[in-house]
C-alpha cells in the first residue's frame, strides 16, 4: 500500500468518525429536548386563589424531590470519577509491570539433571561434590527470651479485630456525614416558601417555581447521562484489567545450534570438565536390499488372464479346493 493511499483511507475513516459523532451529539441533543418537553410541560396559571396556592405547594414538592435527585446523582459522580482514576492508575501498573510466577524448589543432582537433560544418551557419572570445601557452620545459641509463638498469634488476631473496629467506626461516621450534608443542602437550596399574598404574587411565584423546576431537572438528567457514561467506563476498564492480569505474551524464541558440551558448558560452567560424545555409542546398521528374481515376480498381465472369465473362475475354485 502507497502512502498516498494510506494518507487518503485515513482522512477518510477520519470523516465517517467526524460525521458519526456528530450524529450521536444530534441524537443527545434530540433525546433531551424529548424527554423537557414530556416532563416540563408549558405552565398553565389558574385564576382561583386556592388554586393557585395549591399549585404553588406541588411545584415546591417537586423543586425538593428533583433536587434531592440531582443531590444524589452528583455524588454518585464523583464517587465513580474517583473508581476510574484508581482503575486507570491499576491499568497503568499493569501494563507496565509483570509478576514472576513462584517457582517450586526441587532439588537434584548433576547426575539427576543430565538425566532429565540427555536422557538414555548420559551414561558418565560426575562427581561435582569432590572439590568443594568443607566448612564447619557455627551454631549460635539462641537467647532463651524468644517468646511463645500463641503470644504471636493471639496479638496478630487483636490488631485484626481492632483495625476492623476502626474501619467500621469510620464508615458510621462517613456515612452520617453524607446524610447530615445533604440535609444541610436541601435546607439551604429549597427553603419553606409563604405561599400568602396577592394573586399577582402567586402567579409570579408559580412562574418563578417552574423555571427553577426546569433548570434542576435539566442538570438533573445531564447528570443521569453522565452516570450511565462512567458505569460503561468502569466496566470496560475492569476488563481490561482482567485481560492484564490473565494475559501474558510469551517472548519470541530463537534457535540456538548447541552440542552436548556446549549444552553442558552453558549448565554447568567452569566444572565441566567430561568431554561426552554422544555419536561414538551409536550403532552403524546397514539396510539390505533384497533382489527379488524375475520368476518370481512373473507376468501380472498373463495372471489377470488366466483368471478372467468362468474357465479363470472355475480354475481358482478347483484350487481352493
């Protein structure tokens, strides 16, 4: 593929990329003014003073209801913005970092190695013990204060149980904490309205009450939206953080020609000292070729002859017998 091709599909996948978000921005745009239309309809004023009071004290209602809402979605954002940096930054270490798997310790000989190694081909026995030194390890005596082990124990299950106290204590308080600052916003934000007056009042305070109910509905379902954004976020960011974990490329090999000694040089290093030749052991075995005669073998023509037809036939059943 030329450049000028590649540089022409790119511009191109660019623009259907273009052209499609701004569909989907339409589509938000249309779906939202759907959903004000239905849910904040044009106010119609009644002409009865007790109507109007009445109207009054359902639009306040509704000011508190959607206002607690939108209280709730808010928090619930932040929290979810909070996930997905903490997922991000998992991501990120992830990416950049392998966990080596725990190797089982298994103890073998020289002997027991080239085994496994070279299989029935090893058949020279090392010795590799023969020129290490003997050292005498010196036993240190232990003081007799060393403690009870139970002690140990019982100590690590009260921290346990104490930090578990703690945890639980701190979400008491968080939570009430959460409870008392949305009390203290609802408070602030939808205050007890005098729903006396004049009926020029009312009216205005039921004009001013629907104006307040769609602008808290609106920020109400922008962050809806935006909730239902993060969740689909949080959930592509945990599998990508499964497929992290699960997931490790084995590294590209290369073919390496080694002998045995260099095999064995490689192990062992500067104890190698057995040159094996593996070929001197093997055994030479020629094929013999076996000449068939031309007798024989005969004509397979004049066979198929013979037997073709009912005297062919009536010969072969005369044999058999």
């Amino acid at each position: 593929m030329t450049s000028s091709r590649r540089h022409h599909l790119k511009s191109l996948m660019l623009s259907i990329a273009k052209g499609l978000l701004e569909k989907e921005s339409k589509q938000i745009v249309a779906d939202k003014a759907a959903y004000m239309a239905q849910n904040c309809p044009e106010l119609s004023i009644p002409h009865s003073m007790q109507e109007l009071q009445d109207l009054c004290k359902k639009l306040h209602q509704t000011i508190d209801k959607t206002d607690e809402e939108r209280y709730d979605l808010g928090s619930k954002v932040q929290k979810t913005d909070k996930e997905i940096e903490d997922l991000k930054i998992k991501v990120i270490d992830l990416i950049g970092k392998f966990k080596k798997p725990a190797l089982r310790k298994v103890r073998m000989s020289a002997d027991q190695m080239l085994q496994a190694l070279l299989g029935s081909k090893h058949k020279v026995s090392l010795d590799l013990r023969a020129n290490l030194k003997q050292v005498k390890k010196e036993v240190k005596e232990e003081a007799a204060d060393v403690g009870d082990w139970r002690f140990e124990h019982n100590n690590c299950q009260d921290v346990r149980s104490l930090l578990l106290s703690i945890a639980a204590g701190l979400l008491e308080a968080e939570a009430k904490q959460l409870v008392e600052d949305k009390e203290s916003y609802i408070n602030e934000h939808c205050p007890e309205v005098n729903f006396g007056g004049s009926m020029q009042e009312l009216q205005d305070l039921c004009k001013k009450l629907h104006q307040n109910i769609d602008k808290i509905d609106e920020e109400r379902y922008d962050m809806e939206a935006k909730v239902a954004k993060t969740n689909k976020e949080i959930e592509d960011l945990k599998i990508k953080v499964v497929d992290l974990k699960g997931k490790f490329k084995k590294p590209v090999l290369k073919k390496v020609r080694m002998s045995a000694d260099q095999m064995l040089q490689a192990l062992l290093g500067s104890k190698h000292k057995v040159s094996l030749d593996l070929r001197a052991n093997l055994k030479q075995v020629k094929k013999e070729v076996k000449e068939e005669s031309a007798e024989q073998v005969g004509d397979w023509r004049k066979n198929i002859e013979d037997k073709a037809g009912m005297d062919g036939r009536k010969k072969m059943f005369e044999s058999e017998a």
